[in-house]
C-alpha cells in the first residue's frame, strides 16, 4: 500500500498526539501525518494546500464544526476521504455527517482496530459505520434524555443558536450593549432585543451576568 498523507483534527493535542501513536505501530496502514490541527479554518487552509488521502475529523472544532466544515472541505480536495472520529453518537449527528460527505463516522469509545478498519473501508471506496451508531432514530429513542443532553455538552449547546446569535452573543461578552451591537452588525437595536432574548432562552439563563457568565464556562465563543 501506498503512503497515505492524513490531517488529523480533533481539538485535544494529547488525543492526537496518542492517535498517531497507536496508527504508526499498525503494518497494515503506511499513514503519513503531514499536519494536524484544532481549527476548522486552519484544517480546510491545510486540504487546499495538500489535498490529503485521508481527514480524520471530530466534529467539535474551533470556529466552524465539522458538519459545517465537511462541505467545504470537500469542495477544496473532492477526492480525499473523511472519517468522522468523535463522541457524539447521537443519530442526528451521524446523518449529518454522512449527508455533508463523510466516508465513515465512528466513536472515539470504539478500538483502534476499528479505526482501522474504518481507513481500509474508507480508502476501498467504502462505507464505514461504527457498531451501535445510526442515521435514523433507534427503536430506544428518548426525545426526553436528547433533550437533558444538550444542557450537559458545550458542542450540542453552541448547535442551539444560530450564526447570528453566536455572532451576538460573542459581542455580549465584550460588555457591548444592544447599540453598539446593533452598529457593529447593521441591524436595528429591536433586533439585537430580540436575539438576546432567544439566546437567554435558549441557554436558560435570566439575565446578561448570568450569559456571560454561561458561555465563557461552557467555550460557547
């Protein structure tokens, strides 16, 4: 088998730093790790620059995540295949993935064995789908416990607002108040009202301490 050039990107260093580990020590595979990143923006500067064999990708990234990130990925490197490695193993996020392109979608709970077989599969034009992940809901399914869920992870929270509140909220946390948010996006104070109120909803806080107070616990920006 040939060298296969592959980007890793998965926002924690020694995560990456024990996946390269454990891939170069296979003789089945010859991966040659050319970069390795954190960022969706620096990720999708490396595709363009190195049109890589191989992306190994989880979803929770700096700026962008990688649903959003697969499409344009894909756009700069067509050819490339893409493994989603991830703890997100809710249905919902397995069909995203695999509608914005990816080749495989597996756990980071799962072995290494797996991921290797994911890479053969991927490279071989195939398909990989961990064990015990689905793109449709389970017969198990509890919209209740989704729901509960969403409160406990910071990638499932930042989902819940839109671009436009994200944006808001990240100047929200600069101590801008609705005027001077409203001149710095074009937009009218009532609209800035607005959002805010959504945001706070959303997040199930009361008041702006308590926001901001949220958000830089929970690296929302």
């Amino acid at each position: 088998m040939s060298t296969i050039d592959t980007i890793i990107a998965d926002k924690q260093v020694l995560f990456r730093e024990g996946l390269k580990l454990q891939l170069r020590n296979t003789t089945e595979l010859r991966l040659n790790f050319i970069r390795e990143t954190e960022s969706s923006e620096q990720l999708l500067q490396y595709v363009a620059a190195h049109k890589p064999n191989l992306v190994i990708l989880d979803l929770n990234l700096s700026k962008d995540d990688g649903i959003e990130v697969l499409p344009k990925l894909l756009k700069l490197s067509p050819y490339t295949k893409v493994i989603v490695l991830t703890s997100y193993s809710n249905h919902k996020f397995v069909k995203g993935a695999m509608k914005s392109g990816a080749d495989g979608y597996l756990l980071k709970s799962h072995s290494i064995e797996d991921l290797k077989d994911a890479i053969l599969d991927v490279l071989d034009n195939r398909t990989y789908l961990g064990a015990g992940l689905h793109i449709t809901p389970p017969n198990n399914y509890s919209t209740t416990s989704e729901e509960k869920s969403r409160f406990e992870d910071r990638f499932m929270i930042r989902r819940r607002l839109t671009k436009r509140e994200q944006e808001i909220l990240a100047l929200i946390t600069q101590a801008k108040n609705n005027k001077e948010i409203a001149q710095e996006l074009y937009i009218s104070d009532q609209t800035v009202g607005v959002h805010r109120k959504n945001i706070m909803r959303k997040l199930g806080v009361r008041n702006t301490v308590n926001l901001i107070k949220f958000t830089f616990e929970n690296q929302l920006v």
